[in-house]
C-alpha cells in the first residue's frame, strides 16, 4: 500500500511575512466594511423594535391596569 501525503510547502520569511500582512489587511478591511454595513443596515430596525417594545409593553401595561382596577371594584362591590 501506498501511503499519499503532501509535503508542506516552504517559503521564505520575506514572504511568509507578506503572505501574513496581506491576509491581515484583507481581514482587517473586510471586518471594518462588514461592522459597518451591519451597523447601518440594523439601526433603523433596532430603532423600530425598541418604539414597538415600548408601546406593546405601555399597551399591556394599561390594560392590565384596567384589569387589576375592574377586579378591585368588582370585589369592593361585592363586599
């Protein structure tokens, strides 16, 4: 049986190192473009779902305060 492997290959430092800056930068540049199509792109709809946010929870807030206050007159009524 044959076993098959690659050798690695071999570069120099110079080029390791420019092999390494590039990558960097790529992901650099590629990470700050991303941050900022995301931010931009998500900021109208996290303005949007937090008004919501607020105006279902002051929605419920009211209606479980006319609950509460329908329950307290309708057991003082009945007392």
């Amino acid at each position: 049986m044959f076993s098959s492997f690659s050798r690695p290959t071999v570069y120099n430092n110079l080029e390791e190192k420019e092999m390494k800056g590039a990558a960097f930068r790529l992901y650099s540049d590629r990470s700050i473009h991303q941050f900022l199509l995301t931010s931009l792109s998500l900021e109208p709809y996290i303005t949007f779902t937090l008004a919501s946010f607020q105006r279902d929870f002051t929605s419920v807030f009211l209606s479980n305060a006319r609950l509460v206050y329908w329950i307290i007159s309708a057991s003082s009524i009945a007392s």
